[in-house]
C-alpha cells in the first residue's frame, strides 16, 4: 500500500511537469535542478526533511540524482532489460 500511494505521488508530480512542458517521466523537483530554476529552493524547503550528509535541503538535487540512476523505474527497465522473449 506504501508503495502505491508512492507511485501515485511520483505520477502526479510528473504529470505537472509534463503540463508545464517538462519531460514527461521526470520530476518537477529534479527538472528545477537540471534547469537551475530559482524556485528549486522553495521545493527544497517545502521537502525539509530530505537533506544531504552535510545538513543541506538537498531535495532537488536528489531527485535529479534519482532520474539519472532511474530509480523510480521498474527493476526490469533499470537494469536495461535484454530483448523481449517471444
């Protein structure tokens, strides 16, 4: 059940990036940090508790770290998956 309501939360997160003419299999929170918006500041605070070893609000920042090592993709889609049996 936690993991649904995670799903669904990564889901709509994406989705409002993709009406704000982001990618559509990113975060909002990791597109403010690919493109430096000013605003990622604000999402890091809003996320306090997500904050990196040296006591930083890091969220962006992770959640950009997050889309580069696919982690909220299907294990079979992580590992690049060899081609489809038949």
């Amino acid at each position: 059940m936690k993991r649904w309501i995670y799903n669904i939360l990564i889901a709509f997160d994406q989705l409002v990036n993709a009406i704000c003419c982001g990618y559509p299999d990113e975060t909002l929170s990791a597109r403010c940090w690919r493109e430096d918006r000013w605003f990622r500041h604000v999402i890091d605070v809003l996320f306090w508790w997500d904050i990196d070893e040296d006591g930083y609000l890091n969220h962006c920042h992770s959640s950009y770290q997050h889309e580069m090592e696919r982690k909220d993709l299907p294990e079979e889609y992580r590992e690049g998956q060899k081609a489809c049996k038949n």
